[in-house]
C-alpha cells in the first residue's frame, strides 16, 4: 500500500510470509536509492541485547535477510552494523545464519572509530563508519518505551555515538533535553532509508520488557521521522505529546514542514489503527511519582549475571556497587536513565513487571 511517494506500508505480514513481498520491497528500494556496484551500504539495525528475536526488542533476522538479499542484487558493500557489547547479540538475535548465508561480516561501531560532529553547540563523538558509508539504511523495532513512549528511527541513531557519551547523554533527566540530545544525534546522518520492523512489535514495558504485539507492518520510508509519524499515530499514541517526534518536526528533518500535513496522510487510513497498550505520556509530579515506582521494581537477574561490571562502569550517577563481584543497585541514588539495563552484555538487569 503506497501512503505517498515517500512512503509503503506492506500489511498482513508475518515473518513467514514476508519473502513473498520481496518485488515490491525491492521497487521502493531501487526507486529510492541509488544504488550501484560497490557502493558502501551501512544497514543501522536495533540491536538491543543478547535478546532472542520472539522477545520482539530486537530487528527481526528475516527482515535483515531480505533486505541484506536485495542489497546483494545491486552488488553493494553491504555493512551489517550496529553497537553491540558482546557477540553473544549476534548469536541471541538469530543474526548469525544471516551473516552466514550472505558471507557478510558484522560491524560493531565502537570498533571503526569516532569523529566529532557539532551540533547547536554539543560536539558528539559519532560513528566514522555511519558518517562516511555512501548509503545508509535503517532497520529499526517499533517499541514502546517506558521513559521516552517510543522508539523508532530518531531514537535508534542514539546507539551511533560513542559508549561514553551515550552515558553523559543519559544525565540529561530534563526530557525536553533528552529529546533534543536525540534529535541532534539523528540530523547528523539523516538516513536515506527507514524500514521499520513492526510486523511483531513491542508494546508496554519497552524497550526490551514489554510484550510482542503482532501489527503485521513493513513500513518503508525515505523520511525518517515520517516513518515513526505514521507508526505512532497507527498504534493510538498521542502524537502530540512525543516530544522527540515533536522536537523532530519542528528543527525540520523531515521533508513534511509541518505537522498538519503528516496527519493528512495517516487519517487516509484512520481504518487501520490498531492500538498499542503503552504508558501514558507522564509530565511534571506525575513523572516523578511514576518514576520512583518503577525504581522500586527495577532489578538484576543475578542468575543472569555474569559479574561484569560494565553496569557499574556505565552509571552515570554512581548508583551501582560491586560488592564481592555482585552489583547492587542503590535506588536512592538511581535516575533510573536505563543506562545499565542498555549496556548489560547478557540482559541481566530487567524490570520486575508484566505487561498486561
Ligand atoms: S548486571 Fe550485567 S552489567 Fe552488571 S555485572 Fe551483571 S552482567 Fe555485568
Ligand atoms: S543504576 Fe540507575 S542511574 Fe545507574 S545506570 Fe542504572 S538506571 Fe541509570
């Protein structure tokens, strides 16, 4: 289904069937990119953790399959990438068979070097591999998410800074910050291609808590911020009040210069919305109030744990202890930035709830 020219959304998808689509994915991909021999294709996946690709956190392998295939029909470079703690992600997400059949390699960030970029005064430290490839695609998970609503294609581009400034970013408790931090991080490569893995979503305690939610979207875009427009506002969110979409619109990365006009095309197909369960978009007392209950179940899986330190090594506020080789979570000192739950090599730290 074509929203306009800058936007395809295939439905009634299911991982199984999605090879069936592989004409029209590759149409919108060859009409949009130029894309010839040797060309050096950066592929941005969201790869969370060592999470299994059921728990819905993660880039589905049989996406990445298809495109890294049509890629491959065009003869490109194609770089599998994204910033990852341990290889173990790799093995866990099911990307693995997929590296494997294409003879690819995976490129983890961290190991192709920085460059400093300003942005509006702020100099980050962004990936040299992102920067400089000739094409980059994006293929993010469409979550929720319990402090910033959602996540999608600004938010992914957060893992292309490095290690140590993602946890200086994560000090930025003010949201209008945070958000602001993300956006300015997403104009810096601004990608040509957004495919948005929402076949099987996330919804409620994400990004990696929260529950599959079967939506049955591929949704392809040439405009980022588009693309998340369309699948927040296709899932019941209060746009609105999104602050990293909102902050988005306004600084002008996307080609819609103003909001009015992205509604236009989502109302085309109010029919199809189908509503993610997800938290309410918390201001002020309330955020605070909401906040400190979920510090309370915030927890670490100590079966989990392999007794790394990386948790302690990444809290930017110095709430994390080893005490004999077992980190131990002060909850009065917590912000609860999630930094340690993004940076645990084994996903050993989790919130204590069920979704639903
Ligand atoms: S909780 Fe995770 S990051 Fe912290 S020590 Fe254990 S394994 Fe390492
Ligand atoms: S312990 Fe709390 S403040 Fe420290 S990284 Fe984890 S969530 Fe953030």
């Amino acid at each position: 289904m074509t929203i306009n020219s800058k936007l395809f959304v295939i439905n009634k998808l299911d991982y199984g069937t999605l090879y069936a689509h592989y004409d029209q994915v590759y149409s919108f991909i060859k009409n949009h990119l130029m894309l010839e021999k040797r060309k050096r294709v950066a592929v941005k996946l969201n790869l969370l953790g060592p999470l299994r690709p059921e728990q819905a956190a993660t880039t589905h392998p049989a996406v990445v399959g298809l495109i890294v295939e049509i890629l491959c029909s065009f003869n490109c470079e194609v770089m599998l990438c994204e910033d990852i703690n341990s290889i173990d992600v790799i093995r866990e997400t099911g990307l693995l068979p997929v590296l494997e059949r294409f003879g690819l390699q995976f490129y983890n960030l961290r190991d192709y070097g920085y460059k400093d970029i300003e942005v509006n005064g702020v100099t980050y430290q962004y990936s040299e591999l992102i920067y400089t490839c000739d094409v980059l695609i994006q293929i993010p998970k469409f979550k929720t998410h319990m402090l910033t609503n959602y996540t999608g294609a600004i938010k992914n581009m957060f893992g292309c800074i490095k290690k140590q400034q993602r946890k200086e970013t994560h000090r930025l408790l003010d949201e209008n910050d945070f958000a602001n931090a993300l956006c300015s991080i997403y104009s810096i490569r601004i990608p040509d291609m957004v495919i948005m893995d929402s076949i099987v979503a996330m919804e409620g305690m994400g990004p990696s808590n929260g529950s599959p939610k079967h939506l049955g979207n591929l949704v392809l875009g040439a405009d980022g911020v588009f693309v998340d427009y369309y699948c927040t506002k296709m899932t019941g969110f209060e746009v609105p009040k999104l602050k990293t979409l909102q902050y988005a619109i306004k600084r002008g990365f996307s080609s819609f210069k103003s909001e009015a006009e992205l509604i236009s095309y989502c109302n085309q197909n109010a029919d199809n919305v189908v509503e993610l369960y997800r938290i309410p978009v918390y201001e002020g007392r309330e955020r605070d109030i909401y906040l400190s209950v979920l510090r309370r179940l915030y927890r670490i899986d100590y079966e989990r744990c392999i007794q790394c330190g990386t948790c302690k090594e990444v809290c930017p506020f110095s709430a994390i202890e080893m005490e004999d080789g077992t980190p131990k979570i002060n909850i009065n000192i917590c912000k609860l930035c999630i930094c340690c739950m993004e940076f645990c090599p084994v996903g050993a730290i989790r919130m204590d709830v069920k979704s639903k």
